[in-house]
C-alpha cells in the first residue's frame, strides 16, 4: 500500500548531501528566494542545447536584464502551489548552482502538477538528475500531489532516462511535437528526504 503523507510547509533551511558519480558532493535543498544570483550565474553555464532542452528555445541572445528578472521570477517560489530544489556545490569558494527542479499545480487541480529540470552541462550523466527529481517526488506527495507532467522533446534522451530509472507508471504522447509524460506518483518506502516532512 502506497504511505500518503500529510501536506507540509517546507523546512526552508533544510539540506541534504546527495553523491553524484565519481564521488562529488552536492548539496540539495529548498529554493530561496535569494537564491536568484545562483539561477543567474547557473544560466550562464548552460549550454544553448540544455537551455533548448528545458525552455524550448536556445536563449543565446537574452537580454541580460530580461534574465535578471527572469531568474528573481523563477526563485519566487509560492509553497501552496509549488515547490523548487536547488542543487550546489562550492566552487573557487563560492555556493554555484548545478540543477534545478521544480513543480508547480496546474491551474486548480489540486493532485496534478507540472514538473522540469535543468542539470548543468558539466554535471549531466552524473547520476544528478534521477537523484533529485526523485527527491522532488517526495516532496509532492507530502503535497498530496500524484501526477506529474514532464513536458519534453522526444529525443530527449536525459529527460527520457530519468523517468525510466525512477521506476514509476507513466504514460506518454505527442503534442504540438513534444513528448507528454504523465508521471503517477507512488512511494513505497518512508521519505528520507527532511524537507518533506514538518520542521520542528
């Protein structure tokens, strides 16, 4: 039988210590909304593929404001509707973003939400990816949420993999030349993740 946790507030100041392939550290943990100079210096790191991958678009010639204020945007996160992890490791002494992935309910449907991530491109094949979206999927339970949708390309063989390796049911189709996946969401073990569970 699947364990249904209780809808939480996240423990904002929570983290965790995940190991990504060939023994790197990487710390996961809540988006803060501070944390948009890390989203800002991440999206400079992105290739134009990865940034076609998760945005549909290359995004090589963004105004440097524009993503300014896209990245406080996308580090303004609302707990009632949606949930974000920020993967980081230190580099030359300072906190830098590798991965994002986040959820959000889709209108007002209260058990269904949209879900993405971005591992950067030196991070990618780590083994990164499927930790923390795995780690966003506990996190969405504990929201009562139990589909989720992963809108991709469909020779995104990375995004494709990961849902693979999570090991849920999921259905898939084609729209307007994207691959839909409709990912149910199950956990047959007790979260081990702290930020789905309430802070005390």
């Amino acid at each position: 039988m699947v364990e249904k946790h209780p809808p939480t507030q996240p423990d904002l100041h929570a983290e965790i210590t995940i190991e990504a392939r060939g023994g790197r550290s990487v710390h996961v943990r809540h988006m803060r909304t501070e944390d948009a100079p890390l989203l800002e210096r991440m999206f400079y790191k992105l290739s134009s593929e990865t940034r076609w991958r998760r945005f549909f678009m290359p995004l090589d010639n963004m105004d440097p404001e524009q993503v300014h204020h896209e990245t406080i945007r996308l580090a303004t996160i609302n707990p009632e509707r949606a949930a974000a992890l920020l993967a980081t490791v230190i580099e030359d002494g300072q906190e830098e973003g590798i991965a994002v992935a986040r959820f959000g309910r889709i209108g007002e449907d209260t058990i269904c939400a949209e879900g993405s991530i971005v591992v950067r491109d030196d991070y990618q094949g780590a083994g990164l990816g499927v930790q923390l979206f795995d780690l966003l999927i506990q996190v969405a339970l504990a929201r009562d949420i139990h589909h989720m949708i992963l809108l991709t390309h469909a020779d995104n063989l990375g995004m494709i993999g990961i849902v693979h390796r999570l090991g849920l049911p999921y259905s898939g189709h084609y729209t307007s030349g994207l691959y839909e996946i409709d990912l149910q969401l199950t956990d047959n073990e007790p979260p081990v993740f702290p930020f789905s569970t309430p802070h005390h």
